[in-house]
C-alpha cells in the first residue's frame, strides 16, 4: 500500500506512533491595493486582547499568510466566525475570489513571500496585530522551492513583522521536522518530504530563526493533513515527540486560532494529531500541559 497517495494526508493514517508515551490524562471580500489602511490597534505586551461577541465589532486584524490554501482558508473562516478583523495574504486574487464569500471583515492583500520582507511590511501595514502563517511550498521542478517559501518566505515574514511591530507569530509547520535528532531518519514520512527539496529541514530552519527572533511565536507541529472533518479529539505533545498519526485541516486551523487568546501558548511548539481514543480537553489543558524547553 502506498503511504503517499494525495497531498491532503502524506503521512501514514493508519500508523500514529509516537517516540514518547502519550500520558493517559493528556488527554464582501474586498481587495485592497497593499497600500490600503485603517486606524490601527496596537498589541499590548505580547498578548491579544479578548474577542468581542461573535459578529460584534473588533479592531483586531489578523493577517493570515498563505490564505487561500486548504489549511490557510480554514484559518481565515474561523477567525471571521469569531469576529475577528482578518487581512489575507494571497498570492493569486482570482484564486481569492473564489475562496471567500462576501465579509465586510476581510480585506484581501497581495503577498508573496518569496518578494522580500519589505513588500510583506506595506501588506500586514499598521493594523495587523498578529500574524498565522499557513504557507506551504507548491510542488513543481523547482527544487529550491521550499527554501524559497518555508524557510526564507518565513523569515521574510518575521521580518515583515519586526518591521510593523507585530508581536505575535504563528506558524503551522509540520511534526518530523527535527526527525533526524529524533532517530527517525529511516521514517518513510521523513525520506519522502525531504526528497522534495529537503522541506522539513527547510521548516526546521524557519522554526529555530522564529524561536530566535524574540517574537512571541507558538509554532504549530501537525500530522499528516486530512481535509475531512474531525474525527477525533485532539493530542498535543511537546516538541519532537509524534512520528506518525494525522488531523483534520479544520482542528489545525482551531489550534492556530486558539492559540491566539490563549496565553498558555506563548513561546511554545506544540505538535498535533487526533485520536478518536484521546479524551477531549480544553484549549487551556492542552496548551497548558507543553513544558517548553
Ligand atoms: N499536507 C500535509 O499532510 C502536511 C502535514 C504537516 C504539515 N503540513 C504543512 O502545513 C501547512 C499547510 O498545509 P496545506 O496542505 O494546507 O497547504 P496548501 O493547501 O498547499 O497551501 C499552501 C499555501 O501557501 C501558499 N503559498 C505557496 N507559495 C507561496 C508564496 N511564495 N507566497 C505566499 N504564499 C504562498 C499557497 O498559495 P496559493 O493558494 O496561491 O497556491 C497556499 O495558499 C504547510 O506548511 C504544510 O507544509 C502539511
């Protein structure tokens, strides 16, 4: 049996194994030239403010990068839902089109992380209090591509962020990146992303340049991405512990939106799957429970 058949699971569904024991009790879309602003709302410390009611104003705007990806668009949809201001980062606004409906909460910009840390700082502007990062390398011949967009596409967004004074940085990376200190280089999982240009190194890179950096960053570490609906409650493990297992895009996309208001998520990285066998715990548990190092 092959183990990777399509883009939305590339790792082993059926194997979730992990190199440490999992503890019982863990349990109107407009767009806007990149010019375009509005009256800003600054962070305090390194913490976002509470959210308003749902569908209640909010000055907040978060400026998701790789919006229109499966993941990214998925990130967008739930921060809108939570009343969120939110300022997607596109490449192609055809594509943009066609991913969002009508919502007088979200602008659409241009930005191409490849273009350099300068474009990026006139996109994000003055009104973007944090950033999700849900960029991903397309595959193509090009074999420098994820070097391009997961490492120096990322670093360009810190950046960009150092620039406007954004203090808060998500990013959606992916479990194994560090599987060679791991002892998982024989992986298959392992192997076979980084026949493609080395990409889990690539994000590895990005991760230690974030962590670096002195921005507040919670770096989100998933399993193998499945575009069907959860089916299971979320496992969150600390940092270089999952080797296997998988999760839905849309539990993805609520971890890096939680962690948005959950203090508990500050400086960590967190790695995620989901289980139909782990009990279901809240947000501030499962964050809670991360002892970074
Ligand atoms: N697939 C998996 O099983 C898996 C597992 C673990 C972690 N991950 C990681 O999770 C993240 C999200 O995955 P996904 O499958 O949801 O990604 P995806 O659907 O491939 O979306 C990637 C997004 O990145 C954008 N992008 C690519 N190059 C860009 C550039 N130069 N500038 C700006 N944006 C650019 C794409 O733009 P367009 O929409 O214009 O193409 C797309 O919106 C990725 O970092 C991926 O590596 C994936």
């Amino acid at each position: 049996m092959a183990i990777f058949l399509t883009k939305t699971c590339i790792f082993h569904p059926l194997s979730i194994s992990l190199s440490k024991s999992i503890t019982p009790n863990f349990p109107l879309y407009k767009i806007h030239p990149i010019s375009f602003s509005v009256k800003a709302t600054k962070m305090e410390e390194s913490e976002i403010k509470e959210v308003g009611e749902a569908g209640g104003s909010t000055q907040k705007k978060i400026f998701v990068a790789g919006a229109t990806g499966s993941t990214g668009k998925r990130i967008v949809e739930q921060l809108l839902a939570k009343g969120y201001s939110v300022k997607a980062g596109v490449r192609d606004f055809e594509k943009a089109k066609t991913a969002f409906s009508t919502n007088s909460a979200l602008e659409i910009v241009k930005a191409d992380v490849t273009e350099g840390s300068d474009k990026l700082a006139e996109a994000i502007s003055d009104d973007s209090e944090a950033l999700i990062c849900a960029t991903g390398f397309q595959r193509s011949w090009d074999l420098l591509a994820p070097w391009k967009v997961d490492y120096y596409g990322t670093l360009n967004l810190v950046e960009a962020c150092r620039k406007r004074g954004v203090k808060r940085f998500i990013l959606i990376s992916s479990i194994l990146v560090n599987g060679a200190a791991m002892g998982q280089l024989l992986n298959p999982a392992y192997i076979f992303l980084n026949v493609f240009g080395l990409v889990l190194v690539a994000k590895l890179q990005a991760e230690n340049y974030i962590r670096k950096s002195g921005i507040n960053y919670t770096i989100v570490r998933p399993g193998g991405l499945k575009n069907d609906p959860p089916s299971g409650n979320i496992i969150m493990e600390p940092e270089d512990t999952l080797s296997g297992g998988s999760i839905s895009r849309d539990q993805v996309a609520e971890v890096a939106v939680e962690a948005l208001n959950h203090p508990e998520a500050s400086y960590k990285v967190v790695e995620i799957i989901a289980s139909p066998d782990a009990p279901k715990r809240s947000f501030e548990e499962l964050f809670g429970a991360i002892k970074q190092q």
